[in-house]
C-alpha cells in the first residue's frame, strides 16, 4: 500500500504500479486527463491521486458526476445561476467550474453528458469563459484543470454520433486507464484488509460508548476477520462490480456475519456457485461481465431481478455491462424478447416491466437484426 498526497492507492501488482507512476508523472503537469475503465475500478480516486499531486497541493478539487444530474440541473450546476433565473432560484449560486478556479475539476462519466452540454462544455474549454444560467455577462474561472472519467468507450460514441469528437480530442490530452479488479488478484487480499480496517469499530476505551471508526458502523460486530477458504474464494471471483463491488461486499458480511471470522458459508450464494467459487483456468480469466452474468441467469436458473437488476441500480455493473447481456440473450432467442425474458427466468406478467426497465436505462436493442 503506498500513500500519494494523502490519496490511498492499493496494491502492489505490475498493473497498479504502472498506473501509479503514470499518476506521479502526470500529477506534475496540468494537462488534461481522460481516466477510463469499468464501473467501480476507482476512477475518481485514480483522479484525486492526480490532483493531489498536483503542483498546487491543497487546491480545490471538485468532483461532478454527469449521469446523476438531469441536463437542466447539470447546466446549472456547472456554470451556475442567478437570482430568479428559473423556478426556485432564489439567490445568485456559483458553478462548480468557477469553484474549481485554480484548483481541479472531476467530471465523472462524462459519456452520459447530452450533446447539447458537450458543446457549453467545448466552449468553456476553448475560452474559459462561463455563463450562468440567465445572466447576460460572461464570466472567467481561471486555471481549472479537468480530469474526465467513463466506462464508456468514447470513441465509439463518437462513431454513433452520441459523443462530439472535437471534446473528445480537448479532454483526451492524457489517456489513463484503469484496470478491472479480475485482472489484478493478487491485489484484492491488500483491499480486503484495507476494507475491513475501516468496517470493523475498534473496541472501545473503558468507559467510552461504543462507536465505529467513521467508516465502521457504529453497533460492534461480531466479525474480526476472515478466514483463508473465504478469502480464497473472493480472490477468485470475477468482481463485475469492480473495488465498489469488493467494498459493499465486505461491508454486507461485516454487517450480517455471525463468525468472528468470515468462512465460505457467510459469503453470498454467488459467490459459493463452481462458476465462481472454483480456481479457473488461466483462460477463462478473460470472460466479459455478461459473460459471467449470462450464465449465472441460463445455467444457474438465477431471475434477471436479483442477479443483474440491483447489480446495474447499485452501479455495480454499468449500462453496457447490461446491453451485452441483452445482446447474448436476443442471439440466443433469434430476436423474441418473450423468449428472452424466459431465458433470464422471468415470468410472463413482467414482459412490460422488463421492457420499461430497457427502454428507461438504453439498454433495449433493436430485434430485427436477430432473426436473419
């Protein structure tokens, strides 16, 4: 484990350690940084590490997540507002841009901006020039830095006409990927130890009430530890949820154990599944996420509302993650989504539930392709 400007980045593994010199060497310079990888890989800690090491140590960072605001907010959460702008503005509020003046501003899963922010964006970093929602002068957030992160493939996006390609050459100055959890083993004992630090409460002074340590929660737990066959099996898991995953994970066991060491039979029923819980061959380490969720639904029986919903509303998974399972389920149904929906072991009453819920999060694929 090794501390950069304050920011924990775990692991000894080639891969982290590449990454981490890449950090130390961009964190110097005050480029653009484009940070991809899966959801949950750690791509704003990836961000922090970089402004922390940044030659304005202490400067603001400010982080932004696109996909969790509607455009009309979003709008105003970047440039700002004035007073009477719009229904319930009802004083003047500064965008996090002229907040992030002189320091860093993080813009997560960028790839979900609407082009119509894209192109606000563009123009603030061509000019530097903001203009808050209703005001009629121009304003200027100095020295902002922006560091943009997605699980999305941009350039693909591009292609599709859903992402504009001269923000994709501004913001892609430095390109930093980050790389899944299944790809980097030998790093998940580190964070199952650095995870557990902060779940389990440290036992109390005398006399002092019992509290968690801030991240702990604050009844003790019976939890202490885990145990060599558990940790084994978490090791070789797949993580389609990535270190978040890996997190809430721990986070359920430290909460729910009834061992002072968690053993295999405490762990969640996927995890305990040959598919998941057995040594795989070097191989099969290279398998997709819908790959693995695939045939958690079709082998193991298991509903689509309970191994992959509250993975992808959990932000486990991503939307891609679900639209390449959508995409092996239509292959193997020849097009028919109602034999889609049998084979992710729904019932017939949820067709319109299932298809709403594709609809709402862009995960419905066009059928026809799929029955030539």
């Amino acid at each position: 484990m090794k501390f950069m400007g304050g920011i924990q980045l775990i692991g000894t593994s080639k891969l982290v350690e590449e990454l981490r010199l890449e950090i130390e060497h961009v964190g110097r310079s005050g480029a653009k940084v484009l940070i991809t990888g899966e959801s949950g890989v750690g791509k704003e800690v990836v961000a922090r590490a970089i402004a922390a090491g940044s030659p304005r140590p202490g400067s603001a960072f400010v982080p932004v997540n696109c996909a969790g605001i509607p455009e009309t907010l979003l709008e105003s959460e970047l440039f700002g507002h004035v007073k009477g702008s719009f229904t319930g503005a009802y004083r003047d509020k500064p965008g996090k841009l002229e907040m992030a003046a002189n320091g860093t501003i993080f813009l997560d899963e960028i790839g979900e901006m609407t082009l119509r922010m894209q192109g606000l964006l563009l123009r603030f970093l061509e000019t530097g020039e903001i203009q808050k929602v209703g005001a009629e002068r121009v304003a200027v957030a100095p020295n902002v830095r922006v560091i943009a992160a997605t699980n999305r493939d941009l350039r693909e996006l591009v292609a599709q006409g859903q992402f504009r390609e001269d923000l994709f050459y501004r913001i892609n100055v430095i390109h930093l990927v980050v790389p899944p959890l299944r790809d980097r083993r030998e790093d998940i004992p580190a964070l199952i130890e650095h995870f557990l630090g902060r779940l389990i409460p440290s036992a109390p002074s005398a006399g002092q009430p019992e509290s968690g340590n801030g991240h702990g929660h604050s009844q003790a737990s019976v939890v202490k530890g885990i145990s060599p066959e558990a940790l084994s099996i978490l090791c070789n898991y797949s993580w389609p949820g990535n270190v978040r995953q890996l997190e809430n994970v721990l986070e359920r066991l430290v909460v729910t154990g009834r061992h002072e060491s968690i053993v295999p039979d405490d762990l969640p029923f996927e995890f305990r599944t040959p598919l998941q819980s057995g040594v795989r061959p070097r191989r099969e380490r290279r398998r997709t996420v819908a790959d693995d969720l695939f045939k958690k639904l079709v082998e193991d029986r298991e509903s689509f509302w309970t191994a992959v919903y509250p993975l992808y509303m959990n932000r486990e998974i991503t939307r891609g993650n679900v639209r390449d399972l959508v995409h092996k389920g239509l292959e193997e149904a020849r097009g028919n989504y109602k034999i889609v929906l049998k084979l992710f072991n729904m019932e017939t009453r949820e067709y319109k539930r299932f298809l709403n819920f594709l609809r709402k999060h862009d995960c419905q694929l066009p059928f026809k392709e799929y029955r030539q």
